[in-house]
C-alpha cells in the first residue's frame, strides 16, 4: 500500500470518529482544550489498536482465501463506506435536555471510540489478505484520528451535528473510492 493510499485510508478511517467528536463536542459546555486532547488520545489509540486486531485476525484465513483477496478487500470497503453515508444521511440530531457537562467520562468515549473504529478492524482484515505492512497503516490511522477527534471536539460547540454527518458521508465515499482502486489494481495486474 503507498503513502497516498495510505493517507486516504486514514483519512477515511477517521471521518466517523470525527463525526462523533464533533457530537460529543456540542454536547459538552464550552469543552476545554485538554478535553479536546483526552478524547483524541482515547479514540487515536483505540483506532490504531483495532486494524490491527483486524490484520491479524485477517492473517489467520489468509492462506485459504488469497485468490479472492482483492475481492474480499473491494466488498468489505464498499460495504462499510456505504454504511457509513447512509449513517452520515439517516443521522438524527441527539440533542440532550437539561445542562451539558464539562467532559465525559473515560468509558463513554472508550465505547464511543471502539465502535466508530468497527469499520478499522475490518479494514485490517482486508489489509492482510493483501499482504500489507499493518504498523505503518495502523500509526497513520490513530494519529490521523487523534487530530481528527481533538479538532472535531473543539469545533462541536461551532458547527453542531451537521458537520459531523458530512464528515461521515465524505469519508464512506473515500472508502468506497479506496476499494474500487484496488479492484482495480488487481484485475489490471491480472
């Protein structure tokens, strides 16, 4: 995998938590920076782990589906990139009644964090059927995310919900885009 796919990859990976960030902004009251930072270092370190979870995982059945790779890679993308525009377009506005706190506490965002980085943890399972080095994806993934959630925190209370939908439609398209090039690599290799 190159750095430009790499980055993309990335990029993708972490639209959904950006998403979240954005949310989990908006709900808290004038959130801190050092909020802002917690809930990137959760969610960063979580989707770094799960990739490569999922890579390893991915390495075990490697053997007995290596003819498919590249097609098992292309449905997992495009079926998680399409999951993640139709959340991006059925999102509903989770507006809390009452008083909104000044930070949340660890295990909300760790459960937060490990469900927006699902879609990492297959994506690592892809990754291995294709054969890809995982530490240097897997390092983009969480440091790309950790920006992504500290920015998306910080510019919840600015932007609202709405930011955080486009996010995630933007970033099921990339996928989509990321498993369509390697289908396309392959069957040109072919």
């Amino acid at each position: 995998m190159n750095l430009t796919a790499t980055a993309f990859l990335a990029l993708a990976m972490s639209t959904d938590a950006f998403a979240a960030a954005v949310g989990k902004g908006a709900a808290l009251h004038k959130p801190r920076f050092s909020e802002a930072l917690r809930t990137g270092a959760i969610f960063g370190v979580i989707e770094a782990l799960t990739p490569v979870v999922g890579w390893a995982l991915g390495l075990a059945a490697a053997q007995y589906v290596k003819a498919w790779d590249h097609w098992i890679a292309f449905t997992l993308l495009t079926l998680l990139g399409a999951r993640m525009v139709l959340a991006g377009l059925n999102a509903q506005d989770d507006e809390a009644q009452g008083e909104r706190p000044q930070r949340h506490g660890f295990w909300l965002l760790a459960i937060t964090g490990f469900a927006t980085s699902i879609d990492a943890m297959a994506v690592g399972v892809g990754l291995a059927f294709l054969d890809t080095d995982i530490v240097p994806v897997a390092a983009a993934i969480g440091a790309t995310t950790f920006v992504a959630v500290t920015t998306g925190v910080m510019m919840g209370r600015v932007l609202g919900v709405v930011a955080g939908k486009r996010a995630e439609i933007a970033g099921g398209l990339l996928l989509i885009g990321i498993g369509v090039a390697i289908l396309v690599e392959h069957l040109r290799a072919a």
